[in-house]
C-alpha cells in the first residue's frame, strides 16, 4: 500500500487504505510499479507480503512488498505492519514469485514468518517516522538476499556530486497504470511483479526522493509497493538503498523513499542482519 487515499480498482483495496492512513496519519504509504515491466525472475528476492486482511477475498492477498535482506529476513514498511496490528492480524506469510494469484486458497509455495515493526513507528514526525519493518520467516526460501548499503552512502554520492548520475530500479506487487490517463479509472491491479527505472531528485535526512514523471523517462511505486526496494544502479543492481513509502496521489511525479544507509535504519536492522 502507500498513502495518499485512493479508491483503485482491487477487492477492499479502498477500506484498506484509508485504515492505514489513519494509522501513518501524514508518513504515507505506498504503491505498485507505473509505466514499468514484467520483473520475470530479475529480482527474485523481491516479494509480496501477503495477509488474509479482506474478508471478500478468502486466502492471503497482497498488502505491501518487501526484500529478502538475509537468509530468514524480510524487509518491508512498518506501516503495511502497524495496520495487521491494529486490525488484531499476526498471521503474515511471503511470496516471491513473479505473479501471485489473490484468489487462489492454497499456501503452497508462500514462506510463514512473524513482522516485527519498528518500535518507534510514528515518532519522530516527517523527519524520520521510522517507517521500517521486517518479517522473520520461519524457513529459508533458499534465494540470495539483496545488500544492504553501508553507513552514509547516499551522503556520500551527494557530496561527491555523484547522485543525479546514478539510475535507481525500483520493484514491486502494487497497483499498475500503462497510460497517462487521470484518475483512478487509471490504475489496474493483477498481482505482477514489475520493476522501473527512476532518477533521484533530492536527498534528505531520512528520505530519497526519487521522479518517477513518465515524461521524462521515470516511472515508479504505487499503492502495494510499500516497502519494496529501490535499488541503487541499473535493473541487475542487487543493492537496496532506500524503501518505497509515500508519494502523489496519481502516482506520476515523487517517490518518497525511506534510506537504509542512515543511522536510524541501521540500528533497527542491526538487530536482524549483519551490516556492511
């Protein structure tokens, strides 16, 4: 998911929505993949956290997506997490295929684990709510997990002028629009994951900001991407540098990610992962 409140054409998505929103109040959430391409098995380690959350749909369905940062460790937002905790839901499970069917039952081939949100979720205001979380599955799904970056390194590609140079790949379930239509009648959602490119537009303390304005080439996350990862290089990169949190409404101009190279986000990984 991703906040800004949208209406989209997916089972209970509306109601999902505006209940998270009132969970992140102004931190936002996340999307699917716009303008972007079928990943195939490009980013494997890349998943769909799914939850029986919408009781129309019977079975799990996609509610945010995340990344496989270490053998049992999945990364996602803690606002996909802080809404299953507010509607009483532990039961979580991960897909990392490259189509997931919502209205399939069966748990074949889906990996069980338990989210941990970040304690201090929803302090800490827009500087930094501390908007991460993970999923410890409860067995390996056998897939080589993405890096991690190390301390600072997006500061560092500031400083050294070396940021607007760089290409960021961004990947995720989340809803999808192929044309540049306005509204919501835009936006189709069919359980694929997709995968884009974008161009940085600003660095702050605790967030990327990232274009994904189809008219100069960019595309990105939408509702159903949060948490999913934005990769620092080109669509082989396997280095995660920020996650897929919030942005405009239409989901055609800013992806607002939120960097794992600070020393904020570092501390809560560190308790789950070894750090570069």
């Amino acid at each position: 998911m991703r906040i800004p409140v949208l209406s989209a054409p997916r089972k209970g998505f509306t109601a999902v929505v505006l209940v998270v929103a009132s969970i992140v109040l102004t931190f936002g959430a996340a999307q699917a993949i716009t303008f972007g391409t079928p990943d195939g098995t490009r980013h494997p380690n890349v998943g769909a956290l799914l939850a029986d959350y919408d009781p129309d749909s019977p079975g799990p369905d996609i509610l945010c997506s995340g990344t496989l940062i270490a053998e049992r460790v999945f990364l996602t937002a803690a606002h996909c997490t802080a809404f299953l905790a507010s509607e009483g839901i532990q039961q979580v499970w991960v897909t990392f295929a490259p189509t997931y069917d919502e209205d399939s039952t069966s748990l074949a081939g889906l990996f069980a684990g338990t989210y941990v949100t970040h304690p201090q979720f929803g302090s800490g205001g827009q500087s930094d709510p501390h908007d991460i979380a993970v999923v410890l599955l409860q067995q390996s799904p056998g897939l080589r997990p993405a890096r991690l970056p190390t301390a600072g390194l997006l500061d560092e590609l500031k400083a050294g002028h070396q940021l607007d140079e760089q290409a960021f790949t961004a990947v995720g379930y989340g809803t999808a629009r192929e044309d540049k239509r306005t509204g919501p009648h835009a936006f189709f959602f069919d359980g694929i994951r997709r995968y884009a490119l974008q161009s940085a537009l600003n660095l702050e303390k605790s967030w990327l900001l990232l274009s994904m304005q189809p008219s100069t080439g960019n595309a990105g996350g939408c509702y159903g991407d949060s948490g999913g990862p934005h990769f620092l290089g080109g669509a082989a990169s396997d280095l995660i540098v920020s996650t897929t949190i919030t942005g405009d409404a239409m989901c055609r101009a800013t992806d607002k990610t939120y960097r794992l190279d600070t020393a904020a986000a570092r501390a809560f990984l560190g308790d789950f992962v070894a750090l570069p």
